[in-house]
C-alpha cells in the first residue's frame, strides 16, 4: 500500500519545516511549498491526497489556492488553518468548500486526528 500524500503549504519556514517532519514521521509522504506559486507547480506535476495550507499567505491565499487546486484535482481533500480566524471566516472557509478549518497554534496530535477524520472520509 502507498503512502497518504500530502501538500503542506505555509509561509512560516519553522511551522512549515516541523510540520513537515512530524508528519513523515507518523507515515506520510509530504512536499512543503513557501507559497500557493510553488504548490500549484506541485499540483500541477501530480496529485495529492490532502492539501494542507495557511489561509493568510501573500499574493494568494488558502482558499484562492484550495479553489486551484481542486480545479486541477476535484478529489482532493483540503485542510486551511490560520493564526488569524473568528467564528466568521472559519464558516467562509467550510461554505468555500475547505473540508476543515482549525487555528494556530498547532496541536500535532489534534492536527494529526483530523487528517485522519478527513483523509477516511
């Protein structure tokens, strides 16, 4: 059996790189993009699993980039988190079509059961 695969997409080096590791730690194959340009180059070459992305990036945020990518691949599952959310734009971000939402800081273990929620379903 192959590997979950995962597109972690987060401007912050340090979360992004940690993420990065925990998660290929627990089993997952994982490419890390700085910005939504890099990932859609990612997406472009070939199809994850899971989009996993920062909702406030410049240029293009999560959901411009969520909306990209399930052009490019309509089965794809999205996670958008975000240091800066209330109850309204965690709603927006669900209505846009983002599979789950949650807020920084991270919980790996939390972080790690919703991947599992999402990526079952």
């Amino acid at each position: 059996m192959s590997k979950q695969s995962i597109l972690l997409v987060d401007d912050e080096e340090v979360l992004r790189l940690s993420l990065q590791a925990n998660l290929r730690r627990e089993g997952f194959e994982v490419k890390s993009a700085e910005n939504a340009g890099t990932a859609i180059s990612a997406l472009k070459h070939r199809s994850y699993d899971l989009l996993l992305t920062d909702y406030l990036m410049e240029a293009v945020n999560g959901v411009e980039l969520m909306q990209q990518a399930r052009e490019l691949h309509p089965e794809i599952k999205v996670i958008v988190f975000s240091g800066y959310a209330d109850e309204h734009s965690t709603d927006e971000i669900t209505r846009l079509g983002a599979d789950a939402f949650f807020c920084k800081p991270i919980s790996f273990d939390n972080l790690l059961e919703l991947i599992s929620q999402i990526l079952a379903s």
